[in-house]
C-alpha cells in the first residue's frame, strides 16, 4: 500500500510504546482511535477512510508479493494533528510485530526549526517537555507495558535485536526491563509499567505515574 506523504524531510522525533495484541485487529485498532477523545492534548485524525486504512489493516498483505502464501504484514499509517502549545502535523504508525505485540508509534518533524514549505513546525528546546508529557498522557489511557521517546527509533529498539517483523522474538513477555538500563540507549526518556516487574537498582532519573509507571530519564 502506498502511504500518503504527511510529514517530509526528518530527522522524526517517535513517540512510541508496546501494547499486548488480544482482540480482533481490526477492533484493536477501533480501540486506539477511540481513546484519542481520553486524551488532554486533542488528536485529531485527517484521513477519512479511516473504514478502508482498518479494513486494509486487518486483512494484511504478503512481505513477499511473488509469494501470496508467505508472511503476511498488517501495518497502518494515518495523518494526525496533535494539538499541544502548538498545532503539530504527526503521522501514527501501527505495526503488528508478532502474535501477541503491537506497536504504536507517533512520528512529528523533530528539527529544531521551522519548515515552512511543507508547513511543519520545529521542537523547540524548551517544547521538549510537552512530549514527555505526551508519552505520560499516552500511558494514563492506554496503560501499555513500555513506552519511550527517541529520535528515529521506537521501542522495538529496546528488543536489542534486528530481525525484521513480525516475528515471535517481538513477543509481548519478551521485553525485558534490564533493557531499560543499559548504557548508550537513544532514549530520552522511557515508562515501564512495573505491572510486569519491579525495577531495581535504577542510576538515572526517575519518578513514579499512576497505574504502577515509572518514567525513567535517560541523561544521554
């Protein structure tokens, strides 16, 4: 499927986490887009074939278009505003990475200054803390297992591998907190939903969110 040219250039700032894939896809997905109204800072979507994105979605296509019977991927992208000081342009990235794993993923154009030309509005560095406050809004409505801010990664970088998805080595009990703490980690900053397990022993800033979160600063 070809997506529609949202955002252009980069380098992207990703706003991204991990969630556990129970439900039928396509109600998964229904279930994403209808939290967006739990949150502070107001989604907006601007594609209107939200029905054919989702059915498209649902129904996968082959990785190997020369081979109907290979493994299938079932991938989303859909044109956002997010609103926070400032009216920004994001494109939502839905992947399925394994049989029980999903990734969200929210892109915005992460340079400092303005384009102008495709009409994207920079990160200044005194905006910064509104993504992490984005990331602890994104946690209080969905509650998801890990969640971080980088520039151009998601949290599948907190795997510590590189095989292509999906593929069971992204399965959702997987993910392991002694990821969180490793050295040289492109995130700023990260939640872990100590739901799962407890950390210990943790070096870098860090405080503690409702529903069992901890947000956990990385000082890069």
């Amino acid at each position: 499927m070809e997506w529609p040219q949202w955002l252009q250039g980069g380098p992207f700032l990703e706003v991204s986490f991990l969630l556990g894939l129970k439900k039928e896809k396509a109600e998964t997905i229904q279930e994403i887009t209808e939290k967006f109204s739990n949150m502070k800072s107001k989604i907006e979507i601007v594609d209107i074939n939200i029905s054919e994105i989702t059915d498209f979605f649902d129904r996968g296509y082959p990785y190997d278009e020369n081979n109907t019977s290979s493994l299938r991927l079932h991938s989303l992208r859909l044109r956002l505003y997010v609103y926070m000081s400032r009216k920004r342009k994001a494109t939502l990235q839905i992947e399925v990475v394994s049989s029980n794993a999903l990734l969200v993923n929210f892109w915005f154009y992460g340079d400092e200054l303005d384009e102008s030309e495709w009409g994207q509005i920079g990160i200044k560095r005194e905006e910064y803390d509104e993504f992490v406050g984005f990331l602890k809004e994104l946690y209080s409505v969905y509650k998801f297992k890990i969640g971080g801010i980088a520039i151009e990664e998601n949290v599948l970088g907190l795997f510590r591998i590189s095989e292509i998805y999906p593929n069971e080595l992204y399965r959702y009990e997987k993910i392991h907190p002694e990821n969180l703490l490793e050295q040289l980690s492109p995130f700023t900053h990260i939640i872990w939903n100590e739901k799962y397990k407890k950390l210990d022993h943790i070096t870098d800033i860090y405080s503690r969110l409702d529903n069992d979160g901890i947000l956990i600063e990385n000082r890069l």
